[in-house]
C-alpha cells in the first residue's frame, strides 16, 4: 500500500516538477551553446541567462513547495486527506510524503547534475574535461569521506525539514481562521527552536583537500530525533484531532 501511495503522489508532483527540470536543462543547453558560438552580447543569451539563474537558485525551493503544498491539499477538507479510496492508515500517508519528498530532491540534484554536465561538454574541450577528471581521482581519500558525511548530513537534514513543515501546518489546522499565516508563524518558530539546541560548530581543521572533515554525532542525533517528534505531532494530530482517515 505504501509503494501504491509513493506512486500515486510521483505522478502528481511530476507533472508540476519535470516541466521546471526540463526547462532549466533546456535553458542550459541553450546557455552553453551561445557561449560556444560566442553570442554571449545578444539579447536571447541575456533572457536566457536570467531565467536559467533563477531556475538553478530556486529549483530546491520550488521543489520543496510541491511537496509541501501536495501535503496541504490532503489537509483541505473539501479534498479529504484520502487522495483516492483506500484504507491507508495515517502512518502510512506520512511515509509516503516524506519519502516522495526525499525522492524529488534527489531528481533535483540530478537535473543540476545535467546541467553541469551539459556545460562541461558543451564549452569545454576534451582537454579541459580529462584534466577536470585527472584531479578528482588525485584528491586524497579523505575529501571524498567529508563530502560523504556532509552528504548523509544534508539528507538528515532534509528529513528534519520535511517533517518540520508537515507538522507545523499540521498544527495550523487546528485552528479555524488564518491557517496559512498561523502555519509560517509555527514553522519559524519550530526552525528558531531548533536552532538554538543545535551545536554551534560541527567541523574540524578542514584546510585542504587532504584534511577529514569531522561532524559531531550530534548533529545527526538531533535532526533525526526532532523529525520523529515533527512526524508524531503530524500523526497525533491527522490521526487524533482532525480524523482525515
């Protein structure tokens, strides 16, 4: 039943979010090959370049309000939070959202990936590419084990703000009036909370590629353990108080 339900809101989501990966490779590929053919004065190149930026600095921010916005509309009684009919139990439907979350932000770095990748083979020249890959295999081992745990920090940390968002417009609806605005208000107040438990540093000596970057635990521990509280605050109240089942 979960693997029917991550489906279903796949779907929905991409047709909302494969248009905006598209278009951003698409304005990439565009980008790339004014540069190669050096009409970088013209005015599409211009256009071009504004959109392409604002795509590339937005898309996780886009992203994030598909989902988040994908997850309100369950909240909307006139839709129920039932998308279709089937007996799924309100865990369940948390687990699906955090997990199309989680996919979605990986379709992201992905379509940034083309579009980096798009860039390098069309500006540069085998050259430049076979040099780009000779330094990568000559970083020390301990570069790639900090980006590996910078990595697996991000996505304890995308978790921890995927619930985050959940439950606070999950306490929103409690109310009658004003929900959105009562939703912001409870999501800042949430992140300023969080903060201030936060630790204050998480790295190491970190000077050059060979240095390991060090992260405390606790900057796993506590992201991990806040998102199981956001996510029992969201299933005590669909579950309990607003009964969307």
């Amino acid at each position: 039943m979960l693997g029917k339900l991550i489906k279903y809101d796949f779907k929905a989501l991409a047709k909302n979010l494969f248009p905006v990966y598209g278009v951003m490779i698409g304005l990439m590929v565009i980008f790339s090959l004014l540069i190669k053919l050096n009409l970088e004065d013209s005015f599409i190149f211009v256009i071009s370049t504004i959109m392409l930026f604002f795509l590339l600095g937005s898309s996780f921010m886009i992203t994030l309000v598909c989902v988040v916005g994908r997850f309100y509309k369950g909240l909307l009684k006139d839709e129920g939070y039932l998308s279709f009919a089937l007996p799924v139990d309100t865990q369940t439907h948390i687990g699906a959202k955090v997990i199309n979350a989680i996919i979605w932000s990986l379709m992201n770095i992905a379509a940034l990936a083309i579009c980096l990748a798009v860039y390098a083979f069309t500006v540069g020249t085998l050259k430049d590419i076979a040099e780009v890959f000779r330094m990568i295999f000559s970083i020390d081992l301990n570069f790639y084990l900090s980006i590996l745990q910078m990595l697996l920090l991000l996505g304890v940390e995308l978790i921890c703000g995927i619930c985050l968002c959940f439950a606070a417009l999950s306490i929103a609806h409690l109310f009658q009036k004003h929900q959105k605005l009562l939703a912001a208000l409870f999501f800042l107040l949430m992140a300023i909370i969080r903060g201030m438990i936060m630790p204050t540093r998480f790295y190491g000596d970190f000077n050059s590629f060979n240095d390991v970057l060090f992260i405390s635990p606790l900057w796993y521990v506590i992201p991990a353990a806040l998102s199981a509280v956001y996510a029992g605050v969201t299933w005590y109240i669909l579950d309990k108080r607003l009964n969307l089942q």
